[in-house]
C-alpha cells in the first residue's frame, strides 16, 4: 500500500480482462483518477490479498511513502489510548 507524499498519480483500469481479472496484455488503458498527496493506493491488495485492479503511473514526480502489509496488520493491533 502507498500514500502519495507529493506529485499526481494516474490511475487506469482496462476493460479487456482475463479469466482472472487481470489486464490482457496489449489491451488499452483507460484513465480512471488521477490521486494527489495524501491519497492512498493499493489498500485493495494489502487489506484484502486480491490482485490489484489498477495500473497506478506517476504523472510528474512523485514520492510515496510504502506501507507494507506486516507493518499495517502491526499498526492495526495497536490500542489508542
């Protein structure tokens, strides 16, 4: 999972899947969102153990800060007080 520190990410989805929802290779890209800082990308993947569903492209330089899925399932179990 990533949260967009700064710069723009475009997001694009094709329509042309295989049996397993995965993008067929050579089909066309469709622009879907572009995400802005602080706007998260991949939580499908991490929260849930699915394939991703999107190609995420960055549109002008970008940094992003990489939540890995051990590090969230840690945060997680934390108890705020």
């Amino acid at each position: 999972m990533y949260c967009i520190f700064t710069g723009k990410v475009g997001i694009y989805k094709s329509k042309d899947l295989d049996e397993d929802g995965r993008k067929k290779p050579g089909s066309p890209m469709h622009f879907v969102a572009e995400l802005k800082p602080y706007e998260i990308i991949g939580e499908l993947s991490v929260l849930h153990g699915t394939p991703r569903t999107a190609t995420a492209i960055a549109l002008e330089e970008t940094e992003v800060i990489v939540l890995e899925k051990a590090v969230y399932d840690n945060v997680m179990k934390v108890k705020l007080a």
